[in-house]
C-alpha cells in the first residue's frame, strides 16, 4: 500500500495559496534524517512554489531538541504560512509545531489529518481509512499463503481536505468560499 504523501507537497501548497492568498513566504519544516522528505523540500514543493510566486523558507528539524529556538529563528523570518512534511519525527514535535503555528498565527498545511483536529489548519492528501482496511485485507491474503511479492502495491482512490474553522478564526484567516466549498470535512 502506499500513501503517495510527498507527492501531493504542490497541491497542499497551492490549496494553501488559495486559502492565504497574500501567502508570499513559506516555512517548511521537514526531517533532515528522512530522505522523502529531502526529495519533497528539494523536488516537488520548490516546482510548486514558483508559478504560485512563493518563496521557501526550509527549517530541518533532527529533534525536538532546541525546537523553540528554531521556532524564534524562524519567527524572525516571518512567513506568512507554515508547511510540516510527514516522518516519525515531524509527528514527534507535532503538538509543538501545531502550537507554535497557532500562537504565530500561521496559516498551516500538513501532510497527515490528525494535526488539523489538534489546532492545524488545513490537510490534503489521502483518505488513510479505506487504505488500511484494504492492508487488513492484504494481510489476509498473505496468511492464507500469497506470496507478498505477487500482490500488487496499491494507490489510494479516496482523497480529503480537512480545514479546520476555528483554526482560521483564531488566525483572523477568512476562508475563501471556493476553498470552503470543496472540504471534505470542516472543524468547527
């Protein structure tokens, strides 16, 4: 199964564009250790970024060790959105990034859903449910004999963009209505 997480980097950074449309500056926070999160930083989000006029701000994160002052580096920087990659790591600090996206108010985008239900503001990508039912699935296969070898990797079919209202109120970010409109799911 796969999630094609980084490969959706450009289109959570234009949907974010689209939420912030005065979004000149992006921090992109990613796992230095994590190599898909280099080819996402280095590959798809700065071809994202330069017909939408936005300017990458990268901030690689080991650990959650000096966190906070990486976070008033980077306020000093101020950008006008935060995007967060996905690895073991980057959800390690997440309710750190989530809150210092909140208290900066930063518009944020990040590449897992359970950020946005904690305070983020937006998420794009698969809809995770359907993917691992069908692992249940392949899992099943496999105990009864399949050779995991044969079975064939298999791509989400379901996609989500979660927004979460209060977030953009306590921000001050109005969301665009064309934005609002294609939500998969709205906290509010």
């Amino acid at each position: 199964m796969t999630l094609l997480n980084r490969q959706f980097g450009g289109k959570r950074l234009e949907l974010l564009k689209e939420a912030v449309p005065k979004l000149g500056r992006v921090a992109v926070l990613y796992d230095l250790d994590n190599p898909n999160n280099e080819r996402e930083r280095n590959e798809i989000i700065p071809v994202a970024a330069r017909p939408l006029g936005v300017i990458i701000q990268p901030w690689a994160v080991r650990d959650g060790n000096g966190l906070e002052k990486e976070f008033a580096s980077m306020g000093k920087q101020r950008p006008d959105g935060l995007y967060c990659t996905d690895s073991r790591q980057m959800q390690a600090i997440e309710k750190r990034t989530v809150a210092f996206g909140l208290k900066s108010q930063l518009p944020s985008m990040y590449s897992r859903s359970e950020p946005v239900e904690a305070g983020a503001l937006m998420y794009y990508g698969a809809d995770r449910a359907p993917t691992y039912r069908r692992v249940a699935v392949y899992v099943d296969k496999i105990l009864k004999g399949a050779n995991p070898g044969d079975l064939p990797v298999e791509q989400p079919t379901k996609f989500e963009l979660v927004i979460n209202l209060k977030t953009a109120k306590q921000i001050g970010l109005p969301i665009p209505p064309n934005v609002l409109a294609r939500a998969d799911k709205v906290i509010r």
